[in-house]
C-alpha cells in the first residue's frame, strides 16, 4: 500500500517584517519569507511574490536570464540563496521604471531600436546594461563585449550593443541612469 504524501505548508510572504523570517526589500517593498532559506531568489520572486520577469535560464548562473539587482548591482539570482539577503534591496525589472506611466532609459532604448526577437533573456539583459551604465555611463563596444556576458539565444547582440549606446544617450539627455 502506497504511503501518501504528506502535504507541507507553503512558504510565507508577508508584506511586513516577523521574527523568524528573513526580511528583504523587493522593489521598495518589505517583504518576509519563512520558508526554506537555501530557496534560491529567483524562486522566491517567481513563485512567492508571483514576480515573472526575471526567468529561469540555465539554473548555474551562466546564462543571465535570472540578473536582477541587489543593492543596486547586477546579481544572477538563480544560484542566490533567500539567506544571503537578509536586510538587502532586491530591484527587478518590474521595479525599474521609476513610476507606472515612464520607462527606465534603458527601457526605452530597448523599445526604440526593437531589440528582442524571442525576448525570454531581455530582462536579465536589461537589468545588466543599468548596472553597466551606472558604472560606465558612455561604454564603448569593448567594455560591453566584457562586461554584460549575458547569453541571447536569438542573437541579438548587434541591436542590444545599439540599444546600450542609445540608452546612454538618453540618460545623458536627463534620463536615470539607476535605479
């Protein structure tokens, strides 16, 4: 006689801090999870905060798809423990734009040179470029073939490497160049 699986309880989100739970800030929002705390991020954006733009791409950190920030830098989040967050400030490409009627420069930059083509990597490939541009606001070619190692399956690199260019011309232009 088969034994039946015992049924556990889903982890809690809350949207306020508790004892026992670790406390992150997800796109200026505080939030708690109690759950299992090697939960990788990616999994807690995704399935617990119901936060679908940052994919699951590879699941080793290699492919970009999951880049989301953490305390304002370019993070892979597929291999990032919820432990390693305690206290920290996690930004999505869901709380990039800096209101609900605007885009992030780097935003617009990806709409007006029409950037993806199947567009599953464009988050993580976004969320990268803000981190280069608020290293390197006037990147050459060179400094992001080096710095995003983001992977695109379409390849579209030619018309990523222009949106980035574009994107700091808008920033300069006014735009933000964070987040």
């Amino acid at each position: 006689m088969p034994i039946p699986a015992k049924r556990l309880a889903p982890p809690r989100i809350c949207l306020f801090g508790g004892n026992d739970m670790i406390s992150i800030r997800v796109n200026s929002t505080q939030v708690a999870f109690d759950g299992d705390t090697s939960t990788p991020l990616l999994w807690v954006l995704r399935d617990h905060l119901q936060l679908y733009g940052t994919r699951f791409g590879c699941g080793i950190g290699q492919c970009g798809a999951c880049t989301v920030h953490i305390d304002g830098q370019a993070q892979r989040s597929c291999m990032l423990p919820i432990s390693a967050l305690a206290g920290r400030s996690v930004t999505t490409i869901e709380g990039l734009a800096p209101g609900a009627d605007s885009l992030h420069p780097v935003q617009q930059a990806w709409l007006e040179l029409d950037v993806p083509q199947c567009g599953y990597c464009q988050a993580g490939q976004i969320m990268a470029t803000v981190d280069l541009l608020q290293r390197k606001p006037r990147p050459t070619d060179q400094d992001i073939d080096r710095e995003i190692s983001n992977i695109c399956r379409c390849g579209t690199y030619a018309r990523i490497r222009k949106a980035i260019h574009r994107a700091a011309d808008l920033a300069a232009a006014g735009g933000k160049n964070g987040d």
